[in-house]
C-alpha cells in the first residue's frame, strides 16, 4: 500500500508505480490536467520480492514532482496457524486472508 502525491504540476500527465518485476503496465495510478495542481492517491502495488522494489513511470506532456510514501504491505497468512479466529475451520481456503499492515518507512 502507498499514498502518492504530486506537487507543482505543469501541464498535464501521469504518473504510475508499479512492481520492478513488470515493464510499465500502460495505467496511471495519478493523473493531472493543469499548472500547479496538488493531488494524491493511495494505491495498491505488488512489490518485487528480491529488494522489495518498484518503479514509477511518469507520462503525458507534462512534468510534475511527487512524494512517494510506503505506507504498509498485506502479506498472505495461513489461517491454520491464526488461533484468534474461531470460524477459520469454516473459510474455503487456509490461505484467503491478509495479515494486518505494518507501517514501513523507507
């Protein structure tokens, strides 16, 4: 999970984070449309599991600065192993849930 803002536009564009595995996935996870704009977005993104990286990829015909803030991650749990969870028997997998997110700072 990550939040990005972007700061001091200039025209319009784009911006997109996505996992270091991948080449650029043709979708924007922000998009802006004039001069001076100040926006933001939470996003979800896998993350490549070697260095934990990710790439951002900037688009369209204008430029812009941003603020990237990882701001957890959801990692897959065996509910077998979760004794808190009392229906966990009744669930159609032991591998459906995510753990809670802990807050990173890079």
């Amino acid at each position: 999970m990550l939040n990005l803002t972007i700061v001091d536009t200039v025209g319009s564009g784009f911006v997109s984070v996505f996992s270091a595995d991948i080449s650029w996935p043709g979708s924007s996870t922000l998009n802006w449309y004039g001069a001076g704009q100040i926006n933001a977005n939470n996003a979800y993104t896998a993350i490549r599991q070697s260095d934990q990286g990710i790439k951002v990829y900037a688009g369209g015909g204008g430029s812009t600065n941003f603020v990237l803030d990882l701001v957890g991650r959801l990692t897959l749990v065996d509910l077998a192993t979760i004794s808190s969870l009392s229906s966990a028997a009744a669930m159609p997998s032991t591998k459906t849930a995510f753990s809670e997110v802990h807050r990173e700072r890079l």
